[in-house]
C-alpha cells in the first residue's frame, strides 16, 4: 500500500490559498499545522502576502522549492481544476479539496466541476481526497491539517467520515473522554480516494486497533466488500451509516452526490462483511468507549452487579429487548456470594447486594464473580449511596479489577448513575481501562454492540459459495443453466421482459423449484373446461401484459369450487378490464388448482435490483402492502446454506416472519435451501433484473411457488461483475490426470473443505510443513483451517487438487491431495504463492501442476509478479521454480530463498 504513504505519511505539506485572514480555512490549517509541530516543512502559496504565520509563502506552485507529498487545496470550488493541474505538473501525488459543492457545480461543457477536477487529476497520477473535506490529522505525526477547531489526541482507533461536522463532534466528545486517534480523515464527497483502499492501508497500520466509518454512501461496493471482509478480520470495525429513511437517503445524495441504496440493504452488507452498524451518534459513542477498552467477547453471558434493584431491572429489561443473555449463576457461586452478602439479596443474577452496601461488601461480592466462570462479562453498577460514595467505590473497585490475576479474561463494563460526582467516578474507570456508562440502558447497549459484532465476526467466517456448483456442496445438481438461458433469450427475443406465473414455471422447475400446475384458458368457457380436468378448487387469474397489479380490477379469483363460480367469475374479470381499461391487451386466463394452504404460511421473496449493491434478496410475509423498506429481511447472493440460515434466523428475531401458533413451524432448512437456489439462479441468470415469489407455500418442508412474476433484460459482459461479492468460480475447474495414472480435479477451495483440509494436512510430514510453515505448527485448530478454506475469492485463490477413493462404506469420498495458494495485494500489483503436497504423492508431477495452475491464474488476473519464500533445504520446490522460470534468491544469513517471476502484462478477463 505504497500509493498511500504520501497521504497518510507525508514528510512536506503546501498549503494552496494560504491567508493571513483569520476568518479564511486557509489560515485556519497554517495555524493547525503549527500549532501541532509538524516535523516537515510546511510552504503556503499565496500570491497575497510574503507570509502566513509567520512561515515563508511562496506566490506561485512552479516558485515552490521541492515537491510536497501533499497538499490542501483552500481555494473557491472553480479555481480547483486548474490548480490541480498545476500541482500534477509539479509532481505533486496527493491533494485533500475543502471546497464544497463541485458536485453540483457544472462547466460549460457540461461536465461538473469535481468530475473536471478528478479527469485532470488522473492524467497526472495524481490523487484526491475530497472534496468538501475537513481535512486531515494523524497524531502520532504531529499533523493536524484540517479546520477543525478541537485537535486529536494520539490513540489506537481511526475514524474516516464523508460529513465534516460529525468530524468535529467525535473529536470534541473524544475529547472529552480522553479517546485518541491514529488517523482522523475527512472523505467529503470521495470523488477519488474511497473507503475501501483506507481499510486496506488502515488494517496494516501498527498505530490503528479500531476504525470507525460515517458513511453517506458507497460507490464501488464490490470493491468496498471486499476490503472491509478482509480489514474486519484483523481490525474492529464501527459503520454509523447515514440515510436510514427514504428522506435520509435523498439527503445524503444531496450531501455526496452518491447513489440511493435501500438501508436494509446497507446493514445487510455490514453485518457480512463482520463490520458492526451503530445508528446514531450516541450508540456510536458507547461502542466506541467498550471498543476502545475491550478485550474480544469470548461469549454471550451477562452477569450484573448492584446496589440497587431497579436500575439493575432496567438494564435486564435492556438486555431482553436486544435479545442478549443473562448468565446463570453456579450453586458454589451463589453460596460463596451468600457468605458475604446479606441474606435478603437477590441469590440471582443480578446480584443485588442491597442498597446499604459498603465498599467491602462490593469489592468481596466483585472478587467472588471473577473467581467464577458463570458469566462473559460483567457489569457493575452503583447508584448514589452515603455508605458506598462514588468516587471512593469507583477508586477501590479499580483497584480490585487491576489485581485480579482473572480480569482480562473478562470484559467489564460500568455504570456509575448521576450527574455531579457520578461524573467523576466514571472518569475514574475510564483512566483506569474501563468502560463508563451514565445509564443501565447505555451501558447494555455498549455490551450488545460487542455481542453484535461477535456474531457478526461468526458470519464474516462463512464464505460465500454457489449451491449446487459441485457434488460437495449438495450432494445434488438440479439446475439446468443452458435451458434456463435459452429459454429467456427466446423471450428476450420476441421483446417479452415481463413473465407471469406460467411463463417463470419453466425457469424455476429447471432450478428444481415446486410449483403449481399452470393452464392458459382464452374464455369462460376454456377455463371451466381446464377446471372440470383438474379438479375443484381452483384460481382464475388474469394474464395482461397492460395490467401489472391484478388487485386493480381484482383480477385474482380464489377457491372456485363450481363450474357456474369459474364461469361467472371468469366473465366478471374480463367486463371489468373492458369498462375500466378498454385498450389493455388480454392475453387468457390462467386457471391454476388450489394449493392446500391448511396450517401452511405464505412468505414473499423477492430479487430486487439495488443501485448500489446490485442483486439482494428479500423475504418476508405475503401482505398486499409490502413496504421493502421495513418488510424484508435483506441478504446478498451469493448464498450457502449457513448465510441463507442467518437470514431467516434475522427476519424471525426482528418479526419480519412470526412463528404463528397455529400454523405449522416453518422448516429452517427446507426455507434456507429454496433461498439458496434462488441466490444460484440469480448468479447464473443475469438477464433477470427483479425477480418476485408471492407467495410462497411455506408447509413444513414441503415449500410452493404458487404465484411468481419475473422482469427481463438483455445483458452481456462479465455477469459476476454485477454482485456485491465473487461468488464460487467454477470456470477455474479443470482437470487432470497425474503421472500414476490418477485422475484428478484441480478447483477453487470451499468452506466446506474445512474437514478435508484437515485430513490433508495429517497426511503431510512434520518436516514438510515446517518447511511451508518455517515453524512448528502442530494441529491447526477450526479458526486457522476457516482462514484457510473461507477466502475472498476477489483478493485470493487457493486451488486444492481432489481425488476419488472408496470409503469404509463402499461409496466413493473426494479427498484433497495438493493445493496452491497466491494471495495478492489490495492493487493487485504483486501475489505472493505457496504449494503444499501429500507427502506420500511426491514425484508423480502433481507439484508441478499446482504451480502452473497459479501461475495461468495470476497471469489472467491482471498480477505483475509473483513472489515466494521458502527454504534453502527446500531443494524440490527451489528446482521446481527454477523450471517454471522463477528467478531464485539464496540468502543463507537469513536461512531463507526468496523467489520472483515477473508476468506479461495481461488485462484481466
């Protein structure tokens, strides 16, 4: 990530507008910059004055005396495009624009001035941050260029904002907290430098722990999925995202200029990508004070410490609204507490140890708890009292958490309640290391967001893949791709882009959905007929391309039971067409039998396109007022059978579907499979644009397409492009036949791989993994095997190479005998491989076919050279990378041999 070390470790800074007027940001910054002792030259330019400050200006960018790593542009919004051309013919690689309003500003050619200033820009190479930023500020480098009137103290967590007055808020809050900061940007309008090259720099910053985003809007969200899944398992990561209502989405379009996203959709992205969403500033304060002084949450368990009943009920009721854990004493607990407590306390959890209680009584009631292991974190909470005062408490209880030999083992959160000397004992725990809250609500809103982000971080392990790409997955392959595809280029063909029921029947029964039986009538009487053959009861529907909603001239009709009922109704849909829409095309009847809807429960789903994550999911009841907005439960394709579980699990914990009584419980896993194979067949069809189940027959396991309808257009290009996340490559799939005569498939890795990489691994040598390890590794345990098999298939690819045996049981069982990995960089410059072989399969060439198999892969995804590190020992893979062209670095001082190979520059497929 050396193309942001200029931005974000500069070593000189101009300053363009500089003034000498207080009033003027370009003042504002000179100052800022002195006043926070930057170590590096600081050159105003200005034609105005001889110096700003105090500090040399200089009139012009050419009278500059050497290139600036960075500048701030402090300049009116239409002077921008050319100083920025100025400065790229300096040599000038970072600018950060304050201006706002360039997004709305248009030139006389039509363009705005922020896309005029960014074209110019990239003809140079050169980079923006901005516009309409606040600046910049890195503590640990005595930088503050921003106009912000609070500076930032030095600290572990950074905080990346598109909204320059939330900038200043959190600066002046944390400072008041005594929170600091590694890094403080403000992104404006990020018209160039974005969200997702910040996480990638950020989550390899020694100074950062945490990073905290306000996000307006995403542009590029594959781009910033990718990203955020990979800095999320190396960093905590806070979203505020702005915009949560449909008046906040326009107005944070009016702020940045980008794109409209459903919100569902937003906090679908963010739970997946193991990021944590807070929805307003004051939660964002309480996650940020746990998160700055949290160690991980190792489970869910609540236990809550009091001396006082009703707050402590409060924070109960808290906790139960947000679907939190109350732990559960241990007998020994309980006994051990009542030796020292009075015995009318509560003898649960919480544990009221009654309002008179003294310091001795909490500081014994405390140790009792963390010599215990009935709980995951514990919250301790003190209301005003004469024999237990604040600040003395607060003090003592520091004390006893900083000596206990357990209390890292736990996360401790406090609640000191009240305004004057509460204040200060919070100060107290919060100097000490310890999380302050003023009331119990915000102290179990701070617990919730860890527990929250620990669940998130359980999804971010669950990779996404395709059902059904392979046997492994399934056990079964019912889709049929090639007929689907030709049956929606016919349509396409005939300009048909909107399919009913009966015309999505095909498609779906080629992905092995259930549906009803579908019949076409052209009158009455056609329909009695269809009705008579296939029995009592049934529905009549009307089928017009002019009418899109039926429920118009209630053009759906139920439970026909007669031949007189199928009559009538049939002739009373088509009189009210004719009287209410007398040029609507009619184009039959579709007669359909009644599903037995008995105890059964009707759920809608629907694809929807969003315009800035592209193809989600939907789900939620079958009503006839169905809001998107607050209705559905939201996931992004593509989906496995754990992601598809996680967001029916969501839609019933937030009511979007209710478990009703007196229905029949609906099959989890008979949903999350139907889920699944809509995810592939939106992956696999990118003609279609929106896609509606309404509704679904939920019976059990037992699930029914009954009405469906279906949106077309013709589509070419890459159609992974178009997802939010890479989904399963299966054209990387080839195989091969090794030199035993042994077939082989050489693939991309799958979560589900997980149990064979295990056993792969038990048949490598010890001396064979130290030497791809350069370490002893012993037995990998599940989270290193998940990093293994549970990759981004954007940014990594690992290829196991699969063979067939016959099992205990008689039935063939694919195992993993090789594989190869490349990771690459954020920029996709340089990937670094690996190869490892069952160690008993050496000689037969299979070494040989991993390393080709990365390097075609590498050379089609655009990487400039591959690297490689191994042992001097390591003669076979040192021989094998001299045969493949690999230039061979011995370095015997450092007992290691680095190897290079330099690709031709291929553009990506």
């Amino acid at each position: 990530m050396n193309g942001l070390d200029k931005l974000l470790k500069p070593k000189s800074i101009t300053v363009i507008g500089a003034s000498d007027n207080p009033n003027r940001a370009g003042n504002v910054i000179i100052r800022n910059l002195l006043a926070g002792s930057f170590h590096g030259p600081i050159m105003p330019v200005t034609p105005k004055y001889d110096a700003v400050a105090g500090v040399l200006a200089y009139p012009t960018i050419d009278s500059l005396p050497r290139i600036p790593d960075l500048a701030v542009l402090c300049t009116n919004a239409h002077r921008n495009a050319d100083i920025i051309e100025q400065l790229g013919k300096k040599g000038v690689k970072f600018a950060i624009v304050l201006a706002a309003g360039m997004n709305t500003t248009v030139s006389s050619k039509g363009e705005t001035e922020e896309a005029k200033m960014y074209n110019i820009a990239k003809q140079y190479g050169m980079r923006i941050v901005g516009p309409n930023s606040m600046g910049l500020i890195l503590p640990w480098l005595n930088l503050n260029a921003s106009f912000s009137p609070i500076s930032a103290n030095k600290g572990n967590i950074a905080f990346i904002s598109q909204s320059a007055a939330v900038c200043t808020t959190i600066l002046d809050w944390a400072k008041n907290k005594s929170i600091g900061f590694s890094t403080f940007l403000s992104l404006g309008d990020a018209c160039d430098v974005n969200f997702a090259e910040l996480l990638d720099y950020l989550c390899r910053d020694s100074k950062t722990e945490a990073i905290l985003l306000y996000v307006d809007s995403i542009k590029d969200a594959r781009r910033f999925m990718s990203a955020a899944r990979a800095a999320a398992r190396n960093r905590r990561i806070l979203v505020l995202k702005s915009g949560r209502t449909e008046a906040g989405s326009a107005a944070a379009h009016l702020h940045t200029g980008g794109e409209i996203g459903l919100d569902a959709v937003y906090d679908a992205a963010i739970r997946r990508s193991g990021m944590l969403r807070v929805h307003n500033t004051h939660e964002l304060f309480a996650a940020v004070e746990t998160l700055a002084h949290s160690v991980p949450l190792r489970g869910e368990r609540l236990a809550i410490i009091t001396n006082g009943g009703g707050p402590a009920i409060m924070a109960v009721d808290a906790l139960s609204d947000r679907g939190g854990k109350l732990a559960v004493l241990s007998n020994e607990t309980i006994e051990k507490l009542s030796d020292v407590l009075p015995s009318c306390w509560s003898h649960a959890n919480p544990v009221d140890i009654i309002g008179d209680a003294d310091i001795t009584r909490y500081e014994k009631a405390v140790n009792i708890l963390l010599d215990s292991d009935d709980f995951d974190a514990l919250l301790i909470m003190h209301s005003p009292s004469a024999i237990a005062p604040g600040n003395k408490t607060a003090q003592r209880l520091t004390e006893v958490l900083a000596t206990h030999p357990r209390t890292k083992r736990f996360n401790v959160l406090t609640n000191w309640s009240g305004e004057n000397e509460a204040a200060q004992s919070r100060k107290i725990f919060t100097e000490a290391g310890f999380p302050a809250y003023r009331t119990p609500e915000s102290a179990i809103s701070a617990f919730m967001h860890l527990v929250e982000y620990r669940r998130n971080q359980k999804q971010l392990m669950e990779t996404p893949i395709s059902f059904g790409d392979t046997s492994i997955v399934s056990g079964e392959n019912k889709r049929n791709p090639r007929h689907v595809h030709d049956v929606l280029n016919h349509l396409l063909a005939q300009e048909i882009t909107h399919l009913e029921t009966h015309e999505v029947r095909p498609v779906l029964e080629s992905y092995g959905f259930k549906t009803l039986p579908t019949w076409i009538a052209s009158d009455p009487a056609e329909a009695v007929h269809i009705a008579e053959q296939i029995g009592y009861p049934v529905a009549i529907k009307l089928r017009s391309p002019d009418i899109r909603h039926k429920s118009e001239v209630h053009g759906v009709l139920l439970h026909l039971r007669t031949a007189d009922e199928v009559a009538n109704g049939a002739q009373a849909i088509l009189d009210r067409v004719s009287m209410n829409y007398p040029s609507a095309r009619i184009d039959g009847l579709l007669v359909q039998r009644m599903a037995s809807r008995s105890g059964a429960q009707e759920l809608r789903i629907s694809v929807h396109n969003d315009s800035v994550f592209g193809p989600v999911i939907l789900m939620g009841e079958d009503a006839a007022a169905w809001n998107i907005h607050k209705d559905a439960a939201v996931a992004i394709p593509p989906l496995n059978m754990a992601l598809a579980r996680y967001m029916v699990i969501n839609a019933i914990k937030t009511g979007k579907i209710r478990q009703r009584s007196n229905l029949e419980q609906i099959d989890i896993p008979a949903l999350c499979h139907l889920l699944v194979k809509i995810s592939q067949l939106i992956i696999d069809c990118p003609e279609i644009v929106d896609f509606d189940i309404h509704p679904l027959l939920a019976s059990g396991t037992d699930m029914t397409v009954i009405d469906a309808s279906m949106t077309l257009h013709p589509f070419s290009g890459d159609k992974q492009a178009r997802l939010a996340i890479r989904p399963y490559p299966k054209e990387h799939e080839e195989s091969f036949t090794l030199k035993d005569g042994r077939k082989i498939l050489l693939r991309p890795i799958l979560p589900e791989d997980e149990p064979k990489h295990k056993d792969f691994i038990s048949h490598v040598s010890v001396d064979d993994l130290y030497k791809r390890f350069f370490s002893d590794v012993g037995e990998f345990n599940h989270e290193a095997l998940a990093n293994f098999t549970q990759i981004d298939y954007d940014r990594e690819m690992a290829f196991v190479a699969t063979s067939l045996i016959t099992n205990d049981e008689g039935k063939p069982e694919e195992i993993i005998i090789g594989v190869t990995r490349a990771l690459s960089d954020p920029e996709n410059v340089e990937s670094e491989f690996a190869i490892l072989v069952r160690s008993d399969l050496k000689g037969v060439g299979l070494g040989r076919i991993l390393m080709e198999k990365i390097i075609r892969y590498c050379t089609q995804s655009g990487v400039k050279r591959i690297t490689g590190m191994t042992m001097p020992s390591n003669r076979g893979m040192i021989m094998l990378a001299q045969k493949v062209g690999f230039e061979i670095d011995v370095q015997m001082a450092d007992g290691v041999v680095e190897m290079l190979l330099p690709l031709a520059t291929n553009t990506p497929e």
